[in-house]
C-alpha cells in the first residue's frame, strides 16, 4: 500500500468519525508528497521532523506539522510495522501571545466609539456598540457571535469543574421570553433594534 492511498483512507476514516479535518489533510498530503519526492516509501521520525522543521506555511507551526504526522504515522504503524512514530515534545509547541485583558473604562470607550460610528441613523453603529458588548460581557469568539440566531438568550452556566460561571447561548424556551428583552427604537424610520 502506497502512502497516498494511506492518507486517503486515513482522512476518509477520520472524516467518517466526524471530524473536519480539512486543513490537517492539507498538510498531510503536503508530507506525503515530500516523503514521495525523497522517494521514500517508510515513515521515519528524520523525515517526519525534516519536513515539520521546512519553512511553515503561515497557518501552522512546526509542532503542529508533527503532531498532524504522528497521527497519521500510528494509522500507518497498523499496517508498515518498520513506521516509525514520532514522540510527542520533540518540537517546542507554538507560543501563543499574552491575551490583553481591557479595563472597565477601555470597554466604555470601545462602546462609546462604536456609538460614533457613520451614518448617523443607521444600524451599524447599534450592531458593534451590542457586539463589542456581547464579546466584554461572556467572552464570546467573533466565531461564535457571527453564528448566533435572533432566537438565542443568554443564560448562566456553571460548569461542574469551574468555581466561575460562564455566560452562555441557550435557545429561547417559550414565547412568553420574549417579552423579557428589551426592545429600542433608534432615531430614523422603522428600525427596530431587540
């Protein structure tokens, strides 16, 4: 069995299970293509590491590089037993920068800034002042808020391992809900703002 058709049932087999792996299967065939190149037929931890160590694209690092080819190399370990595995912390992980943490008077100011925002009876102004609320108040992704529906509310969970509660989305139950949530009318004709 050729190492493309062993990435090719691996990504099928991981798909199968649920997982996106998209970007994964992009690199992995970037490997494969390198370990076809250096005609070689056998995973090794040399060639795995050589090609995690080349010049990364911008969307990963070599750590990550390598853990995508360990996974890959213990599918193929089931079925080449001279592959070699690579172990885990060969490569330093990726340092992730320090999240700032903004100050109550820095969110204001974010929130009054959107409030300035052009035009001036428009909702765009209303859609960042909530936004930029949304993500001070839970600690919402912009991921996460880009896929929110008009149908969610925010409620209180704690989770079994945290002393802290998170804010969360939760579908709204019944209708009577949505008498709850405030509704305003910003300056200009016929918009309405929940």
């Amino acid at each position: 069995m050729t190492l493309r058709s062993a990435l090719e049932q691996y990504l099928s087999m991981r798909q199968g299970l649920g997982y996106k792996y998209q970007q994964q299967a992009r690199r992995l065939a970037a490997f494969v293509s390198f370990m076809e190149r250096n005609n070689a037929a056998t995973i090794t931890t040399k060639l795995a590491v050589a090609w995690a160590t080349l010049p990364a694209d911008r969307h990963s690092s070599c750590a990550l590089r390598l853990t995508d080819v360990r996974g890959f190399a213990r599918h193929v370990a089931n079925i080449d037993p001279q592959t070699e595995v690579p172990l885990a912390g060969i490569l330093p992980p990726l340092k992730r920068a320090k999240p700032y943490i903004y100050t109550d008077a820095e969110i204001n100011a974010q929130l009054t800034a959107a409030l300035t925002l052009p035009p001036p009876n428009g909702l765009r102004r209303w859609t960042y002042h909530y936004l930029f609320g949304l993500f001070a108040v839970t600690g919402i992704r912009l991921s996460e808020a880009m896929r929110l529906r008009a149908s969610l509310r925010l409620v209180e969970q704690k989770h079994a391992l945290s002393t802290r509660p998170r804010n969360i989305l939760r579908p709204l139950d019944p209708i009577v809900e949505l008498r709850e949530i405030p509704i305003r009318k910003p300056q200009g004709p016929n918009r309405w703002i929940l």
